[in-house]
C-alpha cells in the first residue's frame, strides 16, 4: 500500500485547523515545521472575497521550509507570527489584517513582501530579522509600524505608501544600528513628513521614479533632515542631490549636443531649409516693398502757451509734401509676365546652333538680339 506524503498530512492539518477555529476562535499552528511540498498559497475565491476569516491565527515558533504566498484574504482578528522562521520567500498580496499583526523576533531569510496590504492596527516587527529585502509598496498604515531592535534588510522598498490616516511616525531610527551594511530605501510618492530616519545610514533608491518625482523626494527629505537634526544624513544626502542636479544638466547639455550634430550632418537638409528660407525672405520683402507707403512723421502736440509764433509755423503742413503713393513701386501684371515668357520661348525656339561653326553662332546671336529689339520696338 502506497504511504500518504507527509506534506498531504500536513495540508490536512492545516485545513483542519481552519475548519475547528470556526468554533474554537484559534487556528492553531504554532510550535509545527510546515513543509507544503513547493508553495503554501492561501488564496480566497472570487466568491468569498468579502468574506472576513474571523478566528486568531497562531504561527508561533511554527517553521516554514516553503515558500509563503497569501492573497486577497481578509484577517478580522490577530495575525501571529512571533519567533516564527520564514525559510523561503513570504508573500502577503492585497490583504487585509484588520486585527493586530505580530512579527516579532521572525526570521525572514529570503524576501518578505506586503505589496497592496492594509494594516489596521499597529504592525510589530520589533526584535525581527530581515536578511534580504522588504517590500511594504502600495501598503496603508492607520497605526504605524514598529521597528525596534529589528535589523532592516539591505533593500526597503517604502514607495507608494498611504499614511493619509496615520498619526504616528514611522520610525526607521529605533532599528537595530548596522554601521557595516547601508540600507537602500525606496521613498518615491511616500509622505516623507511622517518618516523618520538618519540618511547616513541608508541611500535613496528611486527606482522608475520620474525626474519630478525625484527632485520631490530629494528637497523632502532633505528638509526633514534639517529639520530633525540630522547633521550628517543632511550633509551626505545634500552631496547626493547635488550629483543628481549636475547629472541631470550634463544629460540635457549632452541631448543639446547631438542634436546639432545630427543637424550638422544631414547636409541636404540643411541646403533645403536654407533655399526655402531665403526665398520666404526675399518673397516678403518684395511683398512688403511692393504694398508699403511713405510714412508722414506726426508732430507731438505741443502747447502753445510754452511756444512762439515762430514754433508753431514748423508744424504747418508744407503744401510742397509728395503724396504718400508717390513713391510706390511700379507693378506688373501677370498677364503681362505671361506674354513675355511666350514671346521669349518663340525666340528661343527658332534658335538652333550650327554644328563646328564658331561664326555662324554669332550672327545667329545677333539676329536674335535684333529680333528681340524689333519686338520691344
């Protein structure tokens, strides 16, 4: 007879525990080693999606060796995971924890996210060790989040978070002091007023962020380092945003540069442009020079009282003034234009070079020449 695994027995368990904590009030789990084979996904149904799960969860001392990956759930009551050990990655998707949630002195040895969740109640990671990375993006604290005696992981993804209803502030300062290891911490979109941390022992990771977003970030936290007395966090994170300033101009003056030399060596467009210009010119200088009228200087007006009779004889109008369109330039008519370019064409087409005959050239040229007078005459 075929053994049942024991991952199956323990999937057994785990649902078995589910089923008596609807009456019991606790879904105990604590003090087990949990191996689920490949992943433990705990992932609510379409149709239960409001449902709230009401009972304590108890993970105390309990030993994943798996991956954790828990979705769209709905926690009504405690969360505990204190001395729990995560083995593998620990995934908490848009869930909702509307009770309190107890990390405290976890071990999380590969990565930790709570990507889109909501807390509810103050979330306690006191004492906990995060080895590789957290990621708290798109996550809502009402309560804040406790960090004391915790040792921070090397990257914290913090962008994105909505503290609209919290109160307290999050405090990076109570973590665990790691002077060897700086922390790279995503700030972008995040209410950086109600954060505190001493930039000198961490680094701003941007990630996608825009370069608005960017210079937002930086000019907000260094403010709150002025403003929280952090002396050197200030003076590092004010060589840092201005490196950002300068690259930002050698980026800009860069783009500038090969963009004229993409003009430059285009040549023929260049040509093109340059024609068509100077025709525009001269099109509207003609145009200007053909409708323009001389311009009559208009004496200020002057009182009489402060001039003699002698002044105000200069301004009498002198009845020897050209007229304004005296000076207006001749203009020819298109008809006109036409008839000429036909006439010219006739001429031109009863011209025929002879071959290997130098003189014949010129008396056939001046015959032209006395053709052309003729017409004008």
């Amino acid at each position: 007879m075929k053994k049942t695994p024991f991952s199956v027995h323990c999937i057994l368990l785990f649902f078995l525990s589910c089923f008596t904590a609807q009456s019991q009030g606790v879904a105990d789990l604590s003090n087990q080693k949990i191996n689920y084979g490949r992943d433990f996904i705990f992932t609510t149904t379409s149709s239960n999606k409001d449902k709230v799960l009401r009972p304590v969860w108890n993970f105390k001392h309990t030993e994943f060796t798996t991956n954790i990956e828990v979705n769209w759930l709905k926690f009504g009551n405690q969360v505990i995971f204190e001395d729990a050990i995560l083995n593998d990655g620990c995934k908490f998707g848009m869930v909702d924890f509307q009770g309190k949630v107890s990390f405290v002195r976890a071990v999380f040895e590969n990565k930790a996210s709570f990507y889109g969740c909501t807390f509810q109640k103050k979330v306690d990671f006191s004492g906990a060790v995060l080895k590789q990375e957290i990621n708290l993006a798109s996550t809502k604290f009402v309560k804040g989040i406790d960090f004391t005696g915790a040792k921070l992981p090397r990257i914290i993804n913090f962008s994105n978070v909505d503290l609209s209803q919290c109160k307290d502030t999050i405090d990076f300062t109570t973590a665990y002091k790691d002077t060897h290891q700086s922390k790279r911490i995503n700030l972008t979109n995040t209410d950086i007023y109600k954060i505190k941390l001493d930039y000198n022992n961490f680094s701003l990771d941007l990630g996608y962020a825009t370069e608005e977003e960017k210079m937002e970030t930086y000019q907000r936290l260094l403010f709150m380092q002025d403003r929280l007395g952090f002396v050197e966090g200030y003076k590092k994170l004010t060589q840092e945003y201005n490196d950002f300033i300068n690259w930002n101009k050698d980026k800009t003056s860069v783009s500038d540069t090969s963009e004229d030399y993409q003009t430059l060596d285009d040549s023929g467009n260049i040509f093109i442009v340059i024609v068509v210009g100077l025709m525009l010119g001269v099109a509207l200088t003609l145009t200007f020079l053909s409708n323009s009228k001389t311009k009559v200087p208009i004496p200020q007006k002057t009182s009489v009282s402060k001039l003699g009779k002698s002044s105000i004889k200069r301004y009498v109008r002198s009845e020897t003034q050209f007229p304004l369109n005296y000076f207006k330039n001749e203009l020819i008519s298109t008809e006109e234009i036409k008839q000429r370019e036909q006439e010219g064409a006739t001429l031109w087409a009863t011209y025929k070079l002879a071959k290997g005959s130098t003189d014949e050239f010129w008396d056939q040229y001046e015959r032209l020449l006395a053709k052309v007078r003729d017409t004008e005459g």
